[in-house]
C-alpha cells in the first residue's frame, strides 16, 4: 500500500501530517530544553537570570565550570523560547 493510499483510506493530506509531524518534534524538543533548564535551577537554586548576575559580579573569580554551565543554560533557554515560538506558529497554521 502506499502513502497516497494510506492518506485517501485515513482522510489526511500530506499538509496535516507534516504539520502534526513538526508539532510533535516540537513537543519533544521543548520538553528537553524545559528539564535542561529545570536541571541548572535545581542544581543552583536559582533563576538563570540570577545566575548569570552573580557570576557577572565575581569576574575576578573564574569558575569555568559555572562558565560553562552558564553557556549551556543560556542555550536551553534561548531553544526553549525558541521552541515555544515555532509551536505556536505551527498551531496557529492551518
């Protein structure tokens, strides 16, 4: 059987399950980038916002691993948001 076939038999076009498709990675991505992000509040019990001010204001200090922590959280942060952004677009599409 074909796609085609499969598609005509369920109903759906190739535009509703890309779009369902995309949601789908979509769902799966925010989740990651949430429990990353849940994952450096919990271990600094602290917002990122908070985070990124203290390590600002001890500059002399350098902790590299906190450094490193901090790239990697802003980059959870940022795929987050991002993510968030495309899935309501995606929703919104018809």
């Amino acid at each position: 059987m074909s796609i085609s076939e499969v598609l005509d038999k369920t109903g759906r076009t190739e535009s509703m399950v890309l779009r369902e498709y995309f949601i789908l990675t979509g769902l799966a991505k925010l989740s990651r980038y949430e429990a990353e992000c849940a994952l450096f509040e919990k271990k600094y019990r602290e917002s990122l916002k908070s985070f990124r001010g203290r390590l600002e204001r001890k500059r002399q200090d350098e902790d590299f691993g906190e450094e490193d922590d901090l790239m990697d959280w802003e980059y959870a942060d940022a795929a987050l948001k991002w993510w968030r952004s495309q899935l309501e677009e995606l929703r919104r599409a018809s």
